[in-house]
C-alpha cells in the first residue's frame, strides 16, 4: 500500500514581483490581428504592457499573474518566453465584434485593461490550407459556414472531392496526400464565389525506429529566455555528451515545443543544433519532446515539425515523444481533456505517416489511480509506438532502499499494459529530481528501478530530469548496464 509522503509543510509566501524598472502603476493591452488558422478560427493576440507611475514603460520579470477573459471564443495563455510577457490568444469562429479583459492578481494591485475589435475589419486571407505533416493537409475557413462547403482538390493530374461539409462547419482535413506533392484546393462555400489555395506537401519521415529508445534515457529541458538561470546558454554539447556517455545514457528527449510556441527559438537554436550533433557523433539519440496544450492546428504543426527537425548539418532527430496531461497548463480537465488526450496522437499520427516514432508520455494509471474511463489510455496506444508512465515513485513514500523504486515500476508496468488494452512496448518514465515533497530517490531506488523495468519487459527507462540529477544519482545510473 503507498503511504503518501509527508505533508509540504506551511504554505510559502508569495513570490515577490519584480519589475525591470519602476514597479507598474497601470496596465494596458496591445493587440494584433493573427490571422484565420486552418482550424477555420480567427487568431487575435493580446500582450499586456506596463507602465509605472510616470507613464515609463516596465517589464514584469519574476512572479505576478494576469487572467484574460473574452466576450466569446477560447482564450488559452501564452508562456511569457513567447511574447516577452504575460500574453494571450483569442481565437472564435464568429465573425463580428470582439473584446477581451486583462486582470491582474490581487499582490499586483492593477486595475483591469481591456481591448476591443472587429473581425469585419480585418485585411487577413479567410480561407487557408497548410500541411501539418507529410501525410496531412488542413483546410480552414472564416467565418463558420452557414451552409454546405464543398472541398476540391486538383493535383497528380486527377480532381476529386475531398470532403464536403453541413454547416456550421470550419475545417476539413485531408489524410490522402503524398509526401512531396503539390495541390491545389477549392473551397465553395454556396453562394461566395471558390476560393484556391495552393499546398506543397513536405518530404516523408525517414524510418525512426523503437529501438532509438531502447535503455537507459534522461529528459532534458531548458528555457528559450536567455535571461533564466537554466537558459540555453547552459546547454554545453561537450559536457552533456561526455556525461551522457559515462552514465551509459543512450538517448535525450529534448524539450522542443510548449503547445504551439516552438522552444528552438533562432536565439536558442545555435545551441539546440549543437547538442544534436554532438549526441548524433557519440552515438545517442535525441528524441523530440513536445508539451501539447490543445488538439489544433498550429499545437499539431509545432509537434510535428520537432518530428521532422534537422540541424543544419542535416542530422535529424531520432523520434518524437509528446507529454500527454490533464490540467490548465497542458491538454484541459475534465470530459475536454480526455477527448483532446486521444485525439491528439491520432492526428500526430495522420500527420506524420507510418515511419516515425511515436512515444506518449502518459500519467501513471497505479500512482494516480486512473482507468480509461478517465484517461484514454487504449487510444493513445493505438497511434503510438511505445507508453512512457510518468512513474515518479518519490511522490509518494514506499519506504527506502532497492524495493522503493521497484515496487512502484512493477505496479505501473503492470496498470498500464491492462489499461492499454493490447500489445505494446512500455519505456518507464523514471525521477531523479526531487518531484513532491518526499525529495530525491536514492541511488539505491533508482538501482531498483531499473532492475524492476529489465524484468517487467520495458524496453528502457528515462529520468525526470537532466539538470535535477545529483551526482550520486549519476555515478548510481552509470553503474547499471542497459
């Protein structure tokens, strides 16, 4: 029986704000037409700016929160490395008026901003198509149809009819492109005169096999702000390849993608290019790690680009994992998280064909206590090549030595495969990072970890996380032959 860990102890005070000049006395909010997405929605961001006393422009750099709220629509939070702070994306398929609200925390003690607009207004392409892959085309269209909309595609010297849609449709998607090809689509929407839209297909995936994360592997994660303490200026290819390699780890998921905001930023990516080369040259493999936050169009697109990422040098990437969760941060709660969770790996996997490698990193039904009632565990197995559960065993307390990690990877394995609801290969998602409040695992835990996920049959395991990991627990990994 788990016996959970000690309580945290009293709550922690507030995470004092700091401000790169004078602190803020107002807040207001700057906004720009994003355009019509291929989901048929039209984009509208708003970024929060701040200015003190005297009217001066500030920065918030650390803590302090601001909640958007939309007169209709989504309304999902951007990660302040995207905007250069608090920002958000509005997105409807309603055409007409539009506004938004900004509200700031109590500790910042700002009074609301709002922001108003009019899709009617825009000077933006209200019809779209783009690749999601090399399998994948998306059609969209704005506003909502009112009436049937018929798709037509002409290429490869044949015309055929790719879907036609009963309104209030917005979207159709096309699974029956080839990799390479070029198209041309035709959207009539009743009485609107067709509109065209030319698509090139991008190039297959090369064959990524499950082999790519076989043994022992580690997360490694960075901020794209140069300004963080764990920035990509830290990433040292040499000193992360020679480790690597005195610890036996044979492959890195590299953090790529936060939902849609690609993480190799043009800032970052000299760094991101160097690491994947040094790896490829020592023989480790870097597979892609994606965050996915919505079952969309551009959240879609950003993962399967880290799918298909090569470095200058032309070395490519040796798979993909995507971090499949429940919660605000990532795919949403509730009945929308569980129909966002199994939609999201069908369509990475329409997108990207029968060559790559997929692995879905999922929430661990024997710590959580969750069944595919709750967590679509079978149809996230359907479309992808290996489970990785989230086993983090020091979130809760089993007691001390070997058995603590074993105990809990036994369980988990064995939770996963009943939940999966057939055959497939399981990497274990093991820590090293003190996650919760029970601290970090032993050397002898991890030891017992993967000896537990030898004999249960998975086929590796990787750490949570890189730049957690003590150098105890590295000298512990290095000393287990997988």
């Amino acid at each position: 029986m788990i016996v959970p860990c000690p309580p945290a102890g009293p709550a922690l005070a507030p995470i004092p704000i700091v401000w790169s000049a004078a602190p803020a006395r107002s807040m207001r909010l700057e906004t720009l037409p994003g355009g019509v997405d291929p989901d048929g929605r039209a984009r509208w961001i708003v970024r929060v700016r701040f200015a003190d006393a005297e009217g001066k422009p500030t920065k918030l750099v650390q803590a302090g929160d601001i909640e958007f709220a939309a007169s209709h629509g989504e309304t999902q939070w951007q990660t302040r490395s995207r905007f250069g702070g608090p920002a958000a994306i509005v997105t409807t398929t309603q055409d007409g008026p539009l506004s938004v609200r900004a509200i700031a925390s109590a500790q910042m003690g700002l009074p609301d901003a709002r922001a108003e607009t009019d899709t009617r207004t825009w000077s933006v392409a209200r019809v779209v198509a783009r690749p999601l892959g090399p399998h994948l085309v998306q059609i969209g269209w704005f506003p909502a149809a009112t009436q049937p909309v018929s798709v037509v595609r002409t290429g490869e010297g044949a015309t055929r009819t790719v879907c036609t849609t009963a309104p209030p449709a917005s979207t159709c998607r096309d699974a029956h492109v080839r990799p390479g090809a070029s198209y041309r689509y035709s959207i009539e929407r009743g009485a609107t005169a067709a509109t065209t839209v030319d698509v090139a297909v991008p190039a297959d995936v090369a064959r990524q096999p499950l082999d790519a994360i076989r043994g022992k592997g580690m997360w490694l994660r960075y901020s794209p702000d140069a300004a963080d303490s764990d920035s990509f200026a830290h990433l040292d290819a040499s000193a992360i390849v020679a480790r690597a390699k005195r610890a036996g780890i044979r492959y890195i998921e590299l953090r790529m993608a936060y939902g849609e905001f690609s993480e190799v930023t043009p800032a970052a990516k000299p760094s991101v290019d160097a690491l994947i080369d040094a790896a490829a040259d020592a023989n480790i493999g870097v597979i892609a790690w994606t965050v996915p936050r919505a079952a969309t169009s551009f959240d879609l697109l950003r993962t399967t680009e880290a799918a298909t990422y090569r470095t200058p040098r032309g070395t490519p990437v040796a798979g993909l994992a995507i971090d499949l969760e429940r919660g605000g941060e990532y795919l949403g709660d509730g009945a929308v998280a569980r129909t966002a969770l199994a939609a999201y790996p069908r369509l990475v996997r329409e997108a990207l064909g029968p060559n790559a490698l997929i692995v879905s990193t999922v929430e661990d039904p024997y710590l959580t206590g969750l069944t595919d009632r709750e967590f679509p565990y079978a149809a996230v197995a359907r479309y992808s090549d290996a489970l990785q559960p989230m086993a983090y065993w020091r979130m809760f307390r089993k007691g001390r030595g070997d058995e603590a990690g074993a105990a809990v990877v036994r369980a988990s394995v064995a939770a996963l495969r009943r939940e999966a609801g057939r055959t497939i290969a399981i990497n274990v998602g093991g820590q090293t990072a003190p996650v919760g409040s029970c601290g970090a695992p032993e050397s002898a835990e991890l030891l017992g970890s993967l000896g537990e996920s030898k004999r249960s049959g998975a086929i590796g395991e990787t750490f949570f996380d890189w730049f957690g990991t003590l150098e105890g627990q590295w000298d512990a990994l290095g000393s287990f032959s997988w």
